[in-house]
C-alpha cells in the first residue's frame, strides 16, 4: 500500500484497483496518505489557504434530490430570494472584508433567468472580483451567457458517478446530463469544480474510485468533496452520515491524482465533525469558503442541518480559520486565486455547404498545429466500432448489414441508400447518431484541452443545426459558388442531384449559415484559399490568448 502512494505521490496517476485499495485502507495506511497529499499540495499551491466568501442567494429549487433539504418536495423549507442589489451588496461586503472571489450558489431557480444572472455578474465583476457560480443544470447557452457576462468559475458536483445510485438520488434529472453540463463548463474556458457527495445509499468503493478518475477525465480545475448530513425533512432523513475518514481518503487521493487543483475543505466536513475542517486542510484541501449570507437567510438556506457559521459572522469565521492555519503551518490568503490547472482555448466552429471545401480549410487548420475534432469522422467511427450505435441503426435499418464470417458488418454505401428511400430517413439516422456525435465531440474537445491544445476546431456540417456554435469562440464558414459545389459533389462517389436536394432539406441554408458566422472563407481556388487560411490564423493568434485573464 505505500508501495501504491508513493507511485501516486511521484506519476499522479492509480488505476481503478489501486484508488479502492487506498479507499479502503487502514487508519496508519491512511496517515501515510494524507501526509503524502498535504507534501504534494505545499510542491504544487504552497502553503496558502485561499478563501471564497459563500453567498447562497436562492433556496427556491426546481428539483428533488434525495438528500437535500431545499428540495421542491420540502414543504417545510422557508424560501427566500434576495434581490439583485441586495446580492451585489453582499459582494461589495464581503469584498471589504479582503474577499476577491464570490460564490453565488442556489438551488435550481428558474427566476433568476439568464438576464437576471448576467447583469448581477457584470456588477460584481465591476467590483474586480472573481465571480464563481453554483446554480446547477442550465443549458449550453446559459452558460455561455455566463461565461460573456464574465464569470470565471462554475461548481457542479457530479454527486456520484454509479448511474444507479445518481438515478435513485435524482428524480427527472440523468448522470448524462450532469456529464454534458460540466463538459460545456469546461470547453466554454471555465475554470470548473465537480465533486462528490459521500455516503449516499448503495455507493461503493469502487464508484468513489470512479468518481476520482472521471474528474480527472473531465479536466476538472476543483473539486469539492463531503459528507452526506441526513436531513429530516427528506426521504434521507434516517441516512447513515458520510464518513469523514472516507472524505479525507477522497480529498488525499484526489490531490494526489489532480496536484495543481483547487480543493475545498468544505462547510459540511466542519459541520459533522468540529475540527474535522483542519485535518482536511493537512490532508490535501486548500480552500475554504466562509458563508457572508445574512444570518437570517444561513439558516434558511438548509441543505442540511445545523450548518456550521450559524450564529457567527464571516470576520469571527475568517478568524477562526486563521488561527486553525498556524496550527498546521499554513497561512489564509485572501488572494483570488486561480487555478493553477487552468488551461484555456479558443474553440473555433468550422462549418459550410455541402461540397464547399470545408475539409481543405480543415487539413490547413490541422498543418497550422490546430487539433481537429472531425464530426464526420467521428460518425464513420461510431458506425464501425459501437455496438450500440450498430443495434441502433439495426432496428431501423435491417438490410444495410452484410454477414461476414458470422459478424455483422454495416455497409455504408448501402445505409445511405436505404437512408435515402426511406421516408424521413435521414432524420431518423440524425436521431441515433446527433447525440451520440455530441458526447463524443464534448469529449475530444475536452482531452485537447488537458493536451494544453490552444486552438481546437470543430469541424461540423450540422455546425448550427446541432447547437455545437453555443460551444465556439467564433464560427467560420466555409464556402463556394453553387455551380463549383455541384461538380465537386457529383464527382465522390455514390452521389446525385436526387441525394444532394435531400441532404439539403436537412441542412440551413448557406446564406443563412454565413450570416450566423464570425469569418466567412471561400474555398474555390487553393492558393487563395490558403491565403485566407493564414490570414485568419494569424489575426487568431494576435487576438492572443482568448479566455485567459
Ligand atoms: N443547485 C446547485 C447547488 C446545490 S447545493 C447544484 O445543483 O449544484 C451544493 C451541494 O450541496 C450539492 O452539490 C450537494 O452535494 C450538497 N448537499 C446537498 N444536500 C446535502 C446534504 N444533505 N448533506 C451534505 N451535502 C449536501
């Protein structure tokens, strides 16, 4: 077992195996842990101790999770909102106490709607605050909208990664959903935290394990790890609380996996155990985030019983923390704080007509050192190696699989003629292969990202139709006189004006496709093509480093 933390300790990386083995190690095991994360987060952060001033604004909530107390179903929770200027006077407070980072956090308030958040984010940032927020699952647009008003920071804990257990915590909402919210957060140049709640019913070891190795596969730039504290109010109420040595073992391990991160010892851990946030500050964590909400809405905002803070304010709390950092040899800093794992990018949509020369435009990108997420490859993939993609497309269409030695084998040019016979068949293949394109292009985007790739181009026919442009910097658009795409596309193979005018109807039209774009290239002549292609590289470059601060 030391053998295990002295590998993570010196490569930062443990299988599945090895994480639950240290899961589930014994208290001498586990000092040795903690010791080994506390070395690694003085290498990496030092031995600062950043704060964030917590202003939890809403506990209005749409949702129903299992274990909290602000849930819709909570008949008893006393709601409150507070008004826009009384949530910018809370930053202006908490800023006068030495806080340079807000946290706005709340339950799922459909109130608040996307003017609402973006103006009181313009007013905090006026303040040269760093603004996180913690507002749960909001549409792509949403938080690109954020993102522009000038958020720097979003906090979506996963929760858990056992779609078994998300699914019985979480009533109408899915673990895919949670999944495509922290991979726009993060391509929108989020610094982004997720996190784990420990001690839900039925999780295991092994899915703690999980839960570690999918922030690291998320690129996550924090991470906020507690225990669950049963509410009365819920159908948790007679819950076993999380263990704090289980959160402890999540905490060293994680920074062990992810040294750079940020990582809270957050309010629950303090709460379940009085001196529990301390050990948690030498094992790893290096944030805390003091609650400045006024003490007439801390108790109201009741996730959980008896919240620590209650009954003090923010300058007693900021002390105490103080005074807990000297015991451990660390010092607050009231700093903002980054992340010294963020990475940004500037991610640029390229998208056109069909048979315009979008993948010359894209081949020029990718010898400029642009990586490349090709959606069109990406569909050729899934449709030889997914099973399931395969059993899909089976049930719809039957006779374009070909047996070969007993395997089923899709043939391509044969679906796309069936495609095209088939009333609506087009539209029944975007059904089964758009969604399963979009996970996948999040994905990519996201390990170019942790690659510190900093141009990453999505190359999109369906750029507009699938909503992939809410993800981009900006948008180029690729195209050519009619005539020049005709002939381009009846010289591949398997093509005819029948097929194009069908493929069309699916598709915006050009003109329209160039007016949603940022650039518009045109790709008839190669040279001049090229010369297009450097221009626009070149102004990309100068932009500098969109998304940094
Ligand atoms: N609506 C936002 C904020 C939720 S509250 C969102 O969805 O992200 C922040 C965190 O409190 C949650 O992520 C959850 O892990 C934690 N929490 C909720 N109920 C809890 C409880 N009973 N005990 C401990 N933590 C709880």
């Amino acid at each position: 077992m030391i053998g295990l933390i002295e590998k993570a300790e010196k490569f930062h990386r443990l299988d599945k195996d090895e994480l639950v083995c240290l899961l589930s190690c014994n208290n001498d095991v586990a000092a040795e842990l903690f010791a080994a994360a506390d070395r690694i987060c003085r290498k990496y952060i030092g031995d600062g101790i950043y704060l964030r001033a917590l202003l939890e604004f809403s506990d209005y909530c749409r949702n129903n999770c299992l274990y909290c107390g602000i849930r819709a179903g909570n008949s008893t929770c006393l709601r409150y909102r507070q008004s826009v200027d009384d949530i910018v006077q809370a930053a202006v407070f908490a800023k006068r106490k030495g806080l340079e980072t807000i946290v706005l956090q709340s339950g799922e308030d459909t109130f608040f709607d996307s003017d609402k958040m973006c103006d009181i984010i313009k007013r905090i940032k006026a303040l040269d605050m760093a603004v996180t927020l913690s507002l749960g699952e909001k549409s792509t647009e949403e938080y690109a909208a954020y993102k522009k008003a000038g958020a720097d920071r979003y906090l979506l804990r996963i929760e858990t990664t056992d779609e078994a257990v998300y699914k019985a915590m979480h009533p109408n909402m899915s673990l895919k959903n949670r999944k495509r919210c922290l991979y726009d957060l993060k391509i929108l140049n989020y610094e982004v935290g997720t996190g784990t709640l420990v001690g839900l019913p039925n999780q295991t070891a092994e899915s703690l394990a999980e839960d570690i190795l999918f922030y690291v596969e998320a690129g996550a730039d924090m991470v906020g790890i507690g225990p669950l504290i049963p509410h009365p109010q819920t159908p948790l109420a007679s819950a076993k609380a999380g263990d704090i040595m289980t959160v402890m073992k999540m905490v060293a391990l994680t920074r062990l996996l992810l040294p750079k991160a940020n990582i809270p010892a957050v309010t629950a851990v303090e709460t379940l155990h009085k001196g529990s946030r301390d050990k948690v500050l030498a094992a790893g964590a290096n944030v805390v985030m003091p609650n400045v909400n006024a003490e007439n809405l801390k108790e109201k905002y009741e996730i959980y019983p008896n919240k620590y803070g209650i009954g003090k304010s923010a300058a007693e709390v900021i002390k105490n923390i103080e005074n807990g950092a000297k015991v451990i040899g660390k010092r607050v800093l009231k700093s903002k704080g980054n992340s010294k794992a963020f990475t940004p990018a500037v991610v640029i949509g390229l998208t056109g007509g069909i048979a315009c020369g979008k993948s010359y435009v894209s081949s020029l990108l990718a010898k400029k050192g642009f990586a490349v997420v090709d959606c069109d490859k990406i569909v050729r993939e899934l449709q030889t190696y997914d099973e399931d993609v395969m059993k899909k497309i089976k049930a719809v269409f039957p006779l374009a699989f070909r047996n070969v030695d007993g395997k089923d084998v899709l043939d391509r040019a044969k679906l796309s003629e069936l495609t095209l016979a088939k009333e609506d068949g087009l539209a029944e293949m975007e059904k089964i292969m758009i969604p399963l394109v979009l996970q996948r292009v999040r994905e990519l985007i996201v390990f170019f990202k942790k690659q510190g790739k900093k141009y990453i181009v999505i190359d999109a026919p369906l750029l507009f139709e699938a909503g992939l442009n809410a993800l981009c910097t900006l948008v180029i658009c690729v195209y050519a006189d009619d005539e020049v795409s005709l002939k381009r596309y009846l010289a591949r193979e398997g093509t005819s004006k029948e097929r194009l005018s069908v493929l069309k109807t699916r598709q915006l039209p050009l003109s329209e496709k160039m007016k949603m774009s940022d650039v518009c290239i045109k790709s008839e002549n190669e040279s001049e093509t090229a010369a297009a292609v450097d221009k626009f590289v070149s102004e990309c470059v100068n932009m500098g480093d969109v998304g940094e601060k």
